[in-house]
C-alpha cells in the first residue's frame, strides 16, 4: 500500500512540475498530440521525467539518423517511458523535443487500471518531416 501512495505522490509531483514548467508557448500552434494511450504506453510520470531529461540537454542536437525501417531513433527512457523522434534524418534542439514531449504526456495521459499513462505522437512544427512519439 506504502509503494502504491509513493507511486501515486511520484505522479502527482511530477504533473504539478510539468504544467508549471509547461511546453514552450506554440508547440502546438499548428499541429495536434495525436494520442494513442493503452495499458502498454509509459507511466505519465515516467514520461514527464523523460521531457525533464531532454530539457536539461538545452540545444544539444536530439536526431532522428534512422532512414531505414522504423525510420525512429529512441531518444530517452526512463523507466516504462521511452521517447522517440521519427521521419526525415534531422535533428531538433533536446529542449524543443522535450517541449513535444511534456505535451504529449500531458495531453496524452488517461488513467487505465488506476494508473496514468501517456502515450501518442506530434508531428514537429519546426520540421514536418519528424514527429516526437512517446510510448
């Protein structure tokens, strides 16, 4: 039961971090979260602490160099959270991927077995040719 209200506090703490640090104004001003949360997606808190991670990375380049195949290449996991960015062999600063990211994980969670999960995808509108997805 102990473990069950740390879990539960973990969430709570790490959701008032991210809509108090917030996606940068605009992400979202042209393209959508396309949400597909399952059981299988990532803990909306491991999620947030993914998007936390690639913020602290500043302008480091975040890239896609997977042409091939899945055409993605895995930027972060944390825990049942992994965030990845797919499309065009190209790079975007962390800190913008991670903007993508917190949006998804807040947009994106719903609460399925009395636990939040996020999961889904948007495509970047510094470079329609990739998308963030989170899983």
């Amino acid at each position: 039961m102990e473990t069950v209200r740390n879990m539960i506090l973990s969430g709570a703490v790490a959701m008032v971090l991210l809509l108090l640090l917030g996606p940068t104004p605009g992400t979202n001003a042209l393209t959508s979260p396309v949400c597909e949360t399952s059981a299988a997606s990532g803990l909306t808190s491991d999620c947030t602490n993914v998007g936390f991670f690639l913020k602290s990375l500043g302008d480091t380049p975040c890239g896609n160099g997977n042409g091939v195949a899945s055409k993605c290449t895995n930027m972060k996991t944390i825990g049942t959270c992994t965030a990845a960015i797919c499309g065009d062999v190209a790079s975007q600063p962390c800190s913008t991927v991670a903007d993508y990211v917190n949006t998804l994980s807040t947009n994106c969670a719903s609460t399925i077995n009395g636990n939040s999960h996020s999961g889904g995808t948007q495509i970047m509108n510094e470079n329609g040719g990739l998308k963030v997805e989170i899983f």
